[in-house]
C-alpha cells in the first residue's frame, strides 16, 4: 500500500474514532442528565409524600435519631450482658474441658443471661399498665415459644451427638442476651418517658 492511502486511511479511521469517542461522549453526559432528572423526580415524590402526612424534615430527622440511639443503646446492653457471662474456654491452651464441662457452662451462661433477662422483663411489666403490658406480655410468650424451636433448629445439626446440648444452650443464650438487650431499651424508654 502506498504511503499516501495509508495517511488517508489513518485520517479516516482517526476521524472515525473521533466521531464514535463524541457519540459516546454525547450519550454519557445525557444519561447523566437523565440520572439527575430521576434523583429530582423522586426528591420531589418524597416531598410530596412528606407534606401529605403533614411530616417535616427535622421531624423526620428526629426519629431518625432516636432509632439510631436506641439501636446504639440495644447494643450497649447487649455488650454490657455478654461481659456477665463465662467464657466457655476460660483457662488459656493448656486448659481443655470436656464435652459434658462445657455443655456444664454453656447451661450456666444460660441460666445467668435468663435470670438478667427475667429482672428487666419484671422491671418493665412493673413500668407499664393496661395494653401495653398485656401486649408485652403476650410478646415475651410468643418470643419463649420462637426461642426454644430456634434453638432447637440451630442445633439439629447435631441431634443424637455429644455436641447438641452445647449446639442448643449458646444459640438459646444469643438469643437471651438479645431479648434482653432489646427489653432493657424498652425499659430505657419507658422511664424517659
């Protein structure tokens, strides 16, 4: 091919690139003005859904703040009722327990997280009266109820084996110490009422 086709063809295909690079260019800046259309067209949406339930901005902002706290306060209480329970490994490499010492633990740990348990759940029934108290009753039973068959799903695993007293007593205490920390924020709100 002789020197001067290929500088046309560089040209062309230069020229071509440049024409697709532009196109593309083009066709990126109008999705960026479609992605602002979109963000502005559900601001407004929101807005308008905020003026019809007669809600402000900073009203909303203020539950958001008090979910937050009170899901940082949850997590207090929850790390607060964990440092009250044994170690299941207490006693560093060199100590090993057997089996049946363990599952001996794990069924203190339990026994220690229920009884924390049962003094906030006192405490709050103590706190509240007529629905409210029926209702958290209610609750706590139906939360007894899931506990023991989530316990027992989370240790089916092991049925018939050594580990399955272990298995179930340390997703009974997660779940003791969560309800726990969940029903001690209630109680939190209660009095700051």
């Amino acid at each position: 091919m002789s020197p001067s086709i290929e500088k046309i063809l560089f040209v062309a295909l230069g020229s071509l690139l440049s024409a697709l690079a532009y196109l593309i260019k083009r066709r990126i800046e109008k999705k960026h003005e479609s992605d602002t259309l979109d963000r502005h067209l559900r601001l407004l949406s929101i807005s308008k859904g905020l003026a019809e339930q007669q809600i402000s901005i900073e009203a909303l902002q203020a539950l958001e703040n008090a979910l937050l706290n009170k899901s940082l306060a949850q997590e207090k209480h929850r790390e607060e009722l964990q440092g009250n329970l044994i170690a299941l490994t207490v006693g560093g490499d060199d100590a090993f327990l057997s089996q049946a010492g363990l599952n001996m633990r794990a069924k203190g740990n339990v026994k220690i997280a229920e009884a924390k348990m049962e003094q906030v759940l006192n405490e709050l029934l103590f706190e509240l009266e007529g629905e409210e108290r029926e209702l958290l009753q209610k609750s706590q039973k139906a939360w007894e109820a899931y506990c023991k068959r989530e316990s027992e799903f989370a240790a089916s695993g092991y049925t018939g084996g050594t580990m399955y007293p272990l298995a179930y007593l340390s997703g009974l205490e997660v779940l003791v110490v969560d309800r726990t920390a969940l029903l001690q924020s209630h109680l939190d709100q209660v009095r700051s009422r």
